[in-house]
C-alpha cells in the first residue's frame, strides 16, 4: 500500500468517525466504532468496515449506516480535498467473532 493511499484512508477513518457519532443518530444503547478503512490504489471506492455494539443490533445498525450513506458521503466530500471522490460503502468488521470463534475451538481442543 501506498503512502498516499494510508494517509487517504487515515483522513477517511478520522473524519468519517466524527460524522457517524456527530450526523447518524442510532437508537440508545447502539455504539459504532470504526475498525479500518480501505481504499482502491485509483482512490475511486472507500470500504469503511464497522464494529457494533451489541452485536444483535448489526442489522439495524447496517441499515440505518446505508440509510445515511449518501448524506454522509456529501458531507464526507466537502470536507476531503482531492481530485478524485471515492465512493464509501460499510461493511461488518467480523474479525473479532472470528477470533472469538477460533479461541473457543482452541479452548475446547485444550479441555
């Protein structure tokens, strides 16, 4: 990855940050953490991958993040300043229930 493409995707992650817990307004007791982000070498597409707090409310926190989408992409826009806009879409960052899923199998091979 390239130095320009981490410092892109660190100004997204800081910025976009300040927009979902300032602009998105989830039920109470929902809590969204951004966990990475990602963008193409051609800086056309953002992935933005979120952590949910609890996890039985990813659904409804996915949906209400694509809801907003659009406006938080406008607003993301005006704040960037680049050449090239890069189209953000979210996706459930499931590495944590990976891990968890993989310590609980390790733990029982140990039992």
């Amino acid at each position: 990855m390239s130095e320009r493409i981490r410092k892109v995707n660190s100004l997204i992650f800081h910025e976009i940050s300040t927009l979902i817990n300032k602009d998105v307004d989830f039920k109470n007791g929902v809590f969204i953490t951004i966990s990475r982000v990602d963008t193409t070498p051609d800086l056309r597409y953002t992935q933005i991958f979120v952590k949910v707090f609890p996890n039985k409310e990813n659904h409804y926190a996915m949906k209400t993040l694509e809801h907003e989408r659009n406006s938080l992409q406008k607003i993301l826009h005006k704040k960037l300043h680049l050449k090239i806009l890069p189209k953000i879409s979210f996706h459930e960052d499931l590495t944590g229930e990976t891990f968890d899923a993989l310590e609980r199998i390790l733990f029982e091979e140990d039992q």
